[in-house]
C-alpha cells in the first residue's frame, strides 16, 4: 500500500494507492466524520482486481482533529 501526500498551492490531498497500475481503477470514498484510512481493512480485498485509489478530503473533522464549526 502507498500513501502519499499531494500539494499544490491552492489544495492539499492525502491519499492512499493500492494495486497493479494495470488494473481498473476503484476509488473508495468516505464520509464527513470519516478519513480514507477507514478503508484500510478492506483495501487488499480490492487491490488484487483493481488499482485501488482513497483519498482523504482534508478538512474533514478526523483529518484536521477539529470540530466543524468556527470556533473549533
């Protein structure tokens, strides 16, 4: 499994890849309460078919450990 981190200067994603480069592709999204790490335990199901893509939208509460409202 590889994790990377993707930055430009407007946005920054986290994400994980798993899987033959070769193979379709599947992403595996998550909720607002939620990060991409959450899939961890079900990606190698997946990576032996697909190539196997799951970011994690920064901002959200797990991913920044911050409430979602101005005062957090």
């Amino acid at each position: 499994m590889i994790r990377e981190t993707s930055q430009s200067t407007e946005s920054k994603l986290a994400y994980t890849v798993d899987g033959d480069k070769d193979s379709p592709a599947m992403v595996l999204l998550h909720g607002a309460w939620a990060v991409g790490t959450d899939w961890d335990p079900v990606i190698p199901a997946f990576a032996g078919d697909h190539r196997v893509y799951v970011p994690t939208y920064v901002g959200t509460v797990r991913a920044t450990g911050r409430g979602n409202t101005p005062s957090s």
